[in-house]
C-alpha cells in the first residue's frame, strides 16, 4: 500500500434497493438475490460476488474476491422495493416473467410474495404498448415528483433502511431529444410545474431519487438523467448517477469480439446484427418510438471501439445494421445473429457468425445487483456526479460533455477495477511489468556473472 486511502463510511445497516419497473429483470434480480441468500443458487455473472482482483505485482500472489476487498453491502442487508404499472407482487410477477424455473420461484413465495409495487408515475406516450392501472393521479409533474419522494421516505422508515439506491429496470421509453426545458435545475422545475410533455417518467424518478439522496443508475435507454438538469441536481445533492442501458446480450457479445478485431489491425466492411425476443421489453419495442431510443444506444458502441477517423483504411467504410423483431414464442430467450465481415492482409476478405442464444433478464440480473452495490459504495465514499467507472455495465456510458464514451470491455473493467485500487489505497495496475524484468535480468546476470 503506497497511497492514503480515501474514507469510506462502513456499509452499516440495510440498504434498500428501488426499482422503478417490477418485471422480468427486476424479478430476476430480487428472487437471484434471495435463492443466493438462501444458498440454493450461485449469483453467477455479478463481479461484486463472484469477481477477483489482483493486487500488487504477479508474483505476489494477491487475488482477493471484490466484496472481501471493497466494503460492499451484504446480500443478507437488502430490502427490495419498487413501483410498477401492474400491481402483481414480486412473486407473481416473476411467475408471469417466465424466466425462472417454476419450482425455484415456488421456493422463494413466501419472501416475493411480500414485495408489492406501489403506484407508478406513468405516461401512455412514452410507452403505448402497455397499459396498467396502478397508476398515481397528480395535478402536475412536481405533484408526482413530491408523491415518488413521499413513497422513498416512507419505504426508508418502514423498513428501517440506513440508505437507499434507485436503479431503472422499467420499459425503454419513447425517444425524445435533449431539449431547452433539460438543459438547467430551474428550467427542469418549471417544467415540471408546467406539466412540460418533455419530461419523461424515469426522469420524474430520477429526479425524486436525487432530492431525496438516493443514488440513480438507468437499465434503459432513454435520456433520464443524462441530461444536464438532472447532472445539475446529483452534484447540488451529491449523489452519484450512472446509464445508460444494460449491457447483456448482443451488444455485450460485440463489445468483447471488436476490441479483439481492432487489437490485431484487422478491418472490418460490415457488421450486421439482428435479434428476435418475446417478452414484455419485446412487445414495448415493437412501437417505432421506443425502437429508435434502443437503436441509438446500441448504434454506437463500434464507432467507439475502432475510431474511423483514426484508421481509415480499416474502419472508415463500416455498414452496421441492427434489426430487434418481437417474436413471442422464444419469451425470454433471445436469440441473436452477427454477421461480421472483415479483412485481412492485402484487404482478403474473411466472415464470422456469431449465434448467440441468450436469456436477457439472467444477463441483466447481475448487473442490476452490481451497480445498486457499486453505487452505494460510491456514495460512502463521497463519489457524486456521473460515476464513468461504471461504463462496463451500460451500452450507452453516461459521461461528461465532450468526454467520448470508452465501449471496449477490457478497458472498461481495468477502468473500473483501478477504481477500487484507487479507493482502496492499493498501486493502480498498468500491466507495464517493466520492474519484473529489471530484477530478473539482475538476478540472471549475476548468474552468469555479467554483473561485474
Ligand atoms: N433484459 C435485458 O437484458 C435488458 C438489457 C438492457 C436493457 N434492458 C432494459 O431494462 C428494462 C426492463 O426490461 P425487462 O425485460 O424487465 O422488461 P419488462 O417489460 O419485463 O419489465 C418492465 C416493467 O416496467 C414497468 N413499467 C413501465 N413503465 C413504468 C413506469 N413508468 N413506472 C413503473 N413501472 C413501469 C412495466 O409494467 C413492466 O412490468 C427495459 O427498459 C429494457 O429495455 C433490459
């Protein structure tokens, strides 16, 4: 340990995790959370549970699991919560999710059949493909606002919360621009006032959360908080805030193949990606509107990854395509198809296919747990405004103006892990390994007694 380490207040206490949205995913993660508790099934896929580090160099051994490094909450200290249109509790609405085993479901009853969504804020327009009813009714946006802030308190002091984190797990929205009435805290509140049609639902929840010092990190694609105001008001309150969009499936498959093609200068003329899945998030996207927000977030995770700009001759005539189609027979299962088209030395052309045959909400479950559990962290450690060190999580990273988003997963994790180096006081790790070889070459001159 070379470095003073940060302060990071002890994860005392229970830690409430919202969720905005109580449907496939969101029942993955509280039922994967509870069996794991009860020891009946491994959080498999969650880096805070299952992850290495290394510490210090190679050869000294070091490689402590991440939650017996960094002070993380412990599973057996969460309390579940959340709001959905639909009034299922958790463990029927896992059942209608279908995604888990009945008999594991079953198992856990008695525990998801106590967590009950309370009335969601929720608007047709954005999403027109469902239509629940338990619902809140409000005079404006900052009614429902205040009426999110009330729910929050409350759940906080009945269930004896020491703190609380917000992550969305609700349908994507339909896509809207970032506009003057998101560009500043004082526009943003008059437009709540004013009922403005441009604040979407998960930025009223963002906004409720960040008032009342809850953590928010957005599962989908919409804008939420990405967007100035709400920037603005997690560094008045201090609050940490993440997205945009769970990286699982297809566009996490992408983001560990490109980095490999980019890695040996090989070129790439074409990357076409089509996806069929049946459930809920399935039926929501089918809308044109809510399609193009998941388009765009997953549009440009390849210009990110080989910079045409930069090597024009490799990567400067890319096509790619992304096709989602609705396909209620495979529910849960997606399946998705890549159909790569590269070139080699001399320009010859060669392909890849990738069939991937994926479960989107068991990909998404971990992630849901990680980020409620990093955040959290980051929080005891001070950390506020938009946590970038996340990035490996989202398909679309939220960062500072101007900053371009880092897609490659590789670099995202050695982000993330420096991360918990830095806020541990451990030597960051650059993999330069220099060192080694210094005093090796000492030891095998002196071997050869070249050393004199
Ligand atoms: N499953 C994955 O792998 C994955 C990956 C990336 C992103 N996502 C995103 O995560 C979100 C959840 O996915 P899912 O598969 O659980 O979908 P889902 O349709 O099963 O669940 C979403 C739930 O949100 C509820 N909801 C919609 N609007 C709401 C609102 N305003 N307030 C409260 N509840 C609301 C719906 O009633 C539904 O029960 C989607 O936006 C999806 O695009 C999922």
């Amino acid at each position: 340990m070379n470095r003073k380490k940060p302060n990071i207040k002890n994860p005392n206490g229970k830690l409430g995790i919202l969720t905005p949205g109580m449907g496939a995913v969101a029942t993955t993660f509280i039922a994967g959370v509870i069996a794991a508790r009860k020891g009946i099934a491994l959080p498999i896929g969650s880096l805070t549970q299952m992850g290495v580090i290394r510490l210090g160099k190679r050869t000294d051994g070091r490689s402590p699991l991440i939650k017996d490094f960094v002070p993380l909450a412990n599973l057996n200290d969460i309390v579940f919560g959340g709001w959905d249109v639909y009034a299922d509790d958790v463990y029927h609405a896992a059942l209608e999710a279908q995604v888990l085993d009945e008999r594991l479901i079953t198992q856990l009853k008695d525990e998801l059949q106590q967590i009950k969504p309370m009335t969601a804020v929720f608007d047709k327009t954005y999403v027109r493909n469902l239509s629940g009813t338990n619902v809140k009714k409000g005079t404006s946006k900052m009614d429902l606002a205040n009426q999110l802030m009330e729910d929050i308190r409350r759940f906080k002091k009945e269930n004896n919360c020491d703190r609380l984190v917000m992550v969305w797990c609700a349908s994507t929205e339909a896509y809207i621009e970032t506009s003057e009435i998101h560009q500043t805290l004082e526009s943003f509140e008059t437009g709540l006032r004013t009922n403005d049609e441009r604040i979407a639902p998960s930025m009223i929840y963002a906004y409720a959360a960040l008032k009342t010092g809850v953590p928010f990190a957005n599962g989908a694609p919409n804008l939420t908080c990405d967007i100035p105001a709400l920037v603005e008001l997690s560094h008045h309150t201090k609050m940490p805030i993440g997205g945009k969009d769970f990286k699982t499936g297809q566009t996490l498959m992408k983001t560990i193949v490109a980095p490999g093609l980019h890695a040996r200068a090989l070129g790439l003329r074409g990357w076409f990606s089509s996806n069929i899945l049946g459930n809920r998030d399935g039926a929501v996207l089918d809308a044109p509107e809510n399609f193009k927000t998941k388009e765009v977030s997953k549009g440009n995770v390849l210009d990110g990854i080989f910079n045409p700009e930069l090597q024009p001759d490799l990567y400067g005539n890319i096509y790619h395509k992304i096709r989602i189609n609705y396909y209620p027979p495979h529910g849960d299962n997606k399946e998705s198809w890549d159909n790569i088209d590269i070139f080699g030395w001399l320009g010859y052309p060669m392909q890849i296919k990738i069939n991937f045959l994926c479960r989107d909400s068991i990909l998404a479950a971990p992630i849901v747990l990680d980020l409620a559990l990093f955040m959290d962290l980051a929080h005891r450690a001070g950390m506020y405004g938009i946590q970038e060190w996340l990035s490996f999580y989202f398909k679309a990273p939220q960062t500072a103006p101007g900053l371009p988003p880092q897609h490659d997963i590789f670099k995202q994790l050695s982000k993330l892990e420096n991360t918990l180096r830095y806020l541990m006081g451990e030597d960051l790790i650059t993999h330069l390994g220099l060192d080694y070889y210094e005093e090796l070459i000492k030891e095998y001159e002196a071997l050869l007694h070249l050393d004199k």
